[in-house]
C-alpha cells in the first residue's frame, strides 16, 4: 500500500529530525577525534603532521593511567554490590509477605532521581557526619546509590515476567528456595542482570558530580580530564575526551544491542 504525501512528508521530517539529532549529539565527538591526532595553533590545522604521539603520551601519563585504574575499579566495585543488591530487593518485593515495599523502592529511586550534586552533597554531610575518610570506597558507595535504580528496574521486570506456575512447580517437585533460585530464577534473570550491570557501569564511568564531593585525595578519569581542561585544550586532552567518549559509545552500544525494537532484552 502506497503512502499518501502527508504521511511521506511525515517520514521526511522525522527522517531529517533524526540526522540533525545524531549531527548534533556526535559532530562534537568526531572533531575532538580528529583534533587528537591533528595539531593545531595560531596558524591554523596543520592536516600533513597527522599523528598519533598523544595517544602514546597517556599511556606513559602515570597520573592517568592511575585514574584509569581507580576508575575501573570504582565501577567494577559498585556495579557487583549494586547488582546483588538490586536482585535481592527485587526478590523481597515480590514476596508475598514483603512489607513496605513502596517505601523501599523510594529508597532505592531517591538517589538516581534526585539532581547529582545534591545525591553527593548529602552523601558528603553522611559520611563527615560518621567520620569516614573519602576515597575509593565512598566514591564506590555513592555510585551503588545511583546506579542501583536501574539495575533494580531492570532485574525486577525480568523477575514479573517469570510464570508463577514455574517456582511453584520447583517448590512442589521439592527443591528448596536456593535450588528455585539457581535453576529457575536466576537463568532468567541473567540477561536483565548483565545488561544493567554494563548500563551501570557506562553511569558509573562517567559519573563526575557524585564522585567530586566523594573523591577526597583520590582521582578518577572523569576528574582528571576535567583537572586537565582547566589549563587549556591541548591535543593530549582530545585524546583523553576521545578514549573516553568511545568507551561510553561502546558500553551504550552494548546495551542497545542487548534490547530488542519493544525495548525489552533479548533472550540469552
């Protein structure tokens, strides 16, 4: 069935929408890639000393690569704590006799909803109030609170979807609640787990407000780049942005990957 014109016009403006969208969200992407390996200065683009020397100066940048590291295993840390938590929530309130459970869930919602600087400033207050040195495991605690909604959404519709018949068929064959979990529960909710663990951990690579109010002394990528733009662009820092901006791409594009058009994960 042929469309009319006002539906192709449709198409047409949509279509165009679309393309100045993605123009829009990574032109700036492609010209920080392009000025990390070509040098530019009052003289203009200096195209035939293409290079790629910057690239090689961060892997020999000691301070980067240990906010590399930190970074790695800040989102390592808190995405494994925020996963078990978030499938043990999510089976508590689909217990039949879970209690509060809406008042849970606002706890488990709060941080992520909440604007980044207030979720660090209050964690901030928190841990001063307990006197709680900041670093790597404040930096990991407050990316659990904000990473946790997710994970918890995601895990806990997986978790709806499963028959009922299913569990109370394991229970009545007399397995026990660790064995219905291991091998009825948890083979469905693996897919849910693993692409909200790389969501995850996308937040927490690029996370920047709630780690500077609980850094202290500790540095991560994030941090360091935007310690790095204070003095000034340079070709090491396109480099940086660029190293940066294709991981979280990548980390994204795994997740999409793992939907299906319904917006619902594929099967494993």
């Amino acid at each position: 069935m042929r469309k009319s014109l006002a539906e192709r016009s449709v198409d047409w403006v949509l279509g165009g929408l679309t393309v100045i969208t993605f123009l829009v969200l990574y032109t700036p992407v492609l010209i920080s890639a392009i000025f990390s390996i070509v040098p530019t200065d009052r003289n203009g683009v200096h195209w035939n000393e293409a290079s790629l020397q910057w690239y090689g100066q961060l892997l020999g940048n000691t301070s980067v690569l240990n906010a590399v590291e930190t970074t790695l295993i800040v989102g390592l840390i808190s995405v494994a704590i925020a996963t078990a938590l978030a499938i043990a929530i999510a089976l508590y309130v689909e217990w039949e006799g879970a209690m509060m459970r809406r008042l849970l869930e606002l706890f488990v919602y709060l941080p992520f909803l909440m604007p980044p600087i207030i979720t660090g400033l209050s964690l901030l207050i928190y841990f001063n109030g307990l006197g709680i040195p900041r670093g790597t495991a404040t930096i990991a605690i407050g990316h659990v609170a904000l990473v946790l909604a997710i994970l918890y959404r995601l895990v806990l519709t997986r978790l709806q979807s499963i028959p009922r018949s299913m569990i109370e068929a394991s229970a009545d064959l007399g397995a026990t609640r660790w064995q219905t979990f291991a091998r009825v529960i948890w083979p469905q909710l693996r897919s849910a787990a693993v692409t909200g663990a790389v969501l995850a951990l996308t937040i927490s690579f690029d996370e920047t407000f709630v780690t500077f109010f609980l850094a202290g002394d500790t540095t991560t990528l994030p941090l360091r780049l935007w310690g790095m733009m204070r003095v000034g662009f340079s070709p090491e820092i396109n480099a940086l942005v660029t190293i940066v901006l294709g991981v979280s791409i990548t980390l994204a594009a795994i997740v999409a990957l793992r939907l299906n058009p319904r917006g619902t994960l594929e099967e494993e």
